[in-house]
C-alpha cells in the first residue's frame, strides 16, 4: 500500500454516450427526415444502443478502478451509465448528474425531461442516481451563445475541485476538515489509502470536444467521440505544461489511450463479441475471432482517409462513424409521420450532431 503522503494518480474517463434514436447521417439523410429526428424529445438509446452500452461494459478495463461516475442529466446518457457502469453502481458507486454535462444547444434533443420518471423506469438502478446537484427547473433550456464553452470549463474547474478533494492528505489546509471533506454538497473524503482516483464521465459529442478544448477540424485533434467510445485523460500538471499557457484544469489524454483502437460497433461484430464473451464464461474456447485490432484500426484508418481526401479537394465531408443506420433496424415514430424507410442503411457519421 502506498503512503498516506504519497500523492495518488488522477484518470478521468470521458465517454459518449450510445446510439440514440434521434442519429442521423447527414451525408444521406434528407432535410425532413433530418428535421423531424433532430424534433425527438430527449431521445433514448436504440436497441443497437443498448447493445454498445454493454458492450463497453465488457471493454472498459477500469471498472473496479472506478471510484466516481459523473453523467450527463439526459435519458440516453443516463441509459449508457446505468448498463456500461451497472457493476460499479451495485457495488456502491452512486452515479452524479450534473446539467452542466448536458448536449450543447437548445433542441429538443439537448433538452431534459421530469428525472423522476426517468429514474423511475430504470427500477433499482433508478434510485441510485444522486440528483442532488440538480436544480428544478433544470428542463428550461435557454442556452444563448457561448455558454457551452463556459458549461465546459466550469466542469474541467469542478472536477479538478473534486480530485484535489479526493487527494488531500492534510485535514488542516483550506477551510478546515469538514467542509475540505465536501464537494458541490456532497460528501468527499480524501482517499488516504493509496488507491488512485478513476472518475467516469458520460456525456454527449458536442461537450466533449469542449471539455477536452479541441476546435472542430483540428488536424492535430482526435475527433469526435465514436458511440460508447471511452478515452482516458489526466489533468496538465505544472510537469505536462510543455509549451506553457494551460491551466491545472486542463485535461491531456495518456498515452495508453491515444494509442487504443475503438472497436466497430457494426451489428455483426457486437453479435461476436458478446458470442465470444458467452462462450468465454461457459469455459469453451472461441476460436472464430472477430476482426483484430489490426484489421478495425485499417477500417478506421480508411474512414479518417476519405475524410483527409474531402479535405484536400475543398469539400468538407464528415467522418463517418462506427454504428448502422438507426432506420433499418428501429421502428422509431417521427413526428411528422415520415417513413424512416428513406434513410440508407449506411453507418452513422462520427459527429451526428448530439
């Protein structure tokens, strides 16, 4: 066990949520259909979506680590936390909403509903959700220009807040024991036995590129977040300032995740590796492997290359993300009535827009 003294390691794990019902690709979708999915309120997760929930269950190797799950107050993030961190939630871990996660803008999709209704349909899970940090009328949704921008730093602040918290090994420095215990009313005890702190945080596409402050089209940038795809970050110290000018909130991703790979979320290869985790817990050897890691990264290496070609002619085309078209295989009401049957069964764009 390391020593009381011995500062411990901050991971914070950033996620998108899973697939919902109101994703679209905007390379092939029509204007209406487009209008009328972007007019769903607070869309849930599709079947697909559920599916990629468990899935990152399975391939989030922290789950144990974790001592903090933070998530975004709207449905599909709520959905993506209750099955990805269900074994950290009944083992203790009470997720925390926080509105300040919520999807960037003010559409339907970005707006909230009652959370106890919510919570409610999640049964037991449902009331170990902490909405103490939710204000009432939290549904209003009023957001003028900027504010994201501002949501995003405020939560970068907070958390750093809550680690320095977490890592505190002297009771006697800032306000005394009792409130250096709290953190946005909740109690925070420093963690004095050598154990690191992992704090989960589910949210949405447009905040995470906030969060981690990258511009959109950033060469040097990773991206949108893929659906149910998790990186892995720490906060700038005074020893990661290389060129100067960053703040302590400021979030730099490990090495480990920038060289991960995030595996398709295709139905076929979802169907195999929940096959595959079958026959692993009946003791039978899985021998019929889906695609290595080599084989995904030259997938989404192609993608990022027809991306990089729409660069160089001047045409701006999005990338193309990893999960099948929600309108071949969801019986999803628009609306206005419109037949999802229009839209191609063709993946998902990697920023659709929530």
């Amino acid at each position: 066990m390391a020593s009381p003294n011995v500062e411990t390691l901050v991971y914070i794990h950033l996620i998108r949520h899973a697939q919902g019902k109101h994703n679209y690709n905007s390379r092939t979708t029509t204007p209406a259909v487009r209008e009328a999915l972007r007019a769903i309120h607070n869309p849930s997760l599709t079947e697909r979506g559920e599916a990629e929930a468990l899935d990152l269950r399975h391939r989030f190797p922290y789950m144990n680590e974790l001592t903090h799950i933070i998530c975004s107050p709207l449905l599909r993030t709520i959905q993506t936390a209750a099955i990805a961190f269900e074994p950290a939630i009944r083992a203790g871990i009470k997720p925390i909403l926080i509105e300040d996660l919520r999807e960037t803008g003010t559409g339907p999709t970005s707006t909230g509903t009652t959370l106890t209704k919510v919570l409610e349909e999640l049964g037991e899970l449902g009331k170990c959700f902490d909405v103490s940090n939710m204000y009432e009328l939290w549904m209003v949704n009023s957001e003028v220009k900027y504010e994201s921008e501002k949501r995003a730093k405020r939560f970068r602040m907070m958390l750093k807040q809550l680690t320095d918290v977490l890592n505190s090994h002297d009771p006697a420095i800032g306000l005394g024991p009792i409130k250096l215990h709290m953190w946005n009313g909740l109690t925070a005890a420093p963690l004095n036995n050598g154990r690191d702190i992992h704090v989960a945080v589910v949210t949405h596409a447009e905040i995470l590129m906030k969060i981690i402050d990258e511009v959109k089209g950033d060469p040097n940038g990773r991206g949108y977040f893929w659906n149910a795809e998790f990186r892995t970050y720490e906060f700038r110290g005074a020893g990661n300032c290389e060129h100067g000018g960053h703040k302590p909130w400021d979030l730099l991703e490990i090495e480990e995740s920038l060289e991960s790979v995030h595996p398709s979320t295709q139905e076929e290869y979802l169907a195999e590796r929940a096959k595959a985790r079958e026959l692993e817990a009946s003791g039978v050897e899985h021998s019929a492997i889906s695609k290595t890691n080599d084989a995904v990264l030259k997938e989404n290496s192609v993608e990022k290359a027809k991306a990089g070609e729409s660069k160089v002619s001047g045409v701006e085309i999005p990338a193309i993300a990893n999960s099948v078209d929600v309108a071949t295989e969801q019986n999803i009401v628009l609306p206005n009535g419109l037949s999802m049957a229009v839209l191609d069964p063709l993946l998902f764009e990697r920023n659709p827009r929530i």
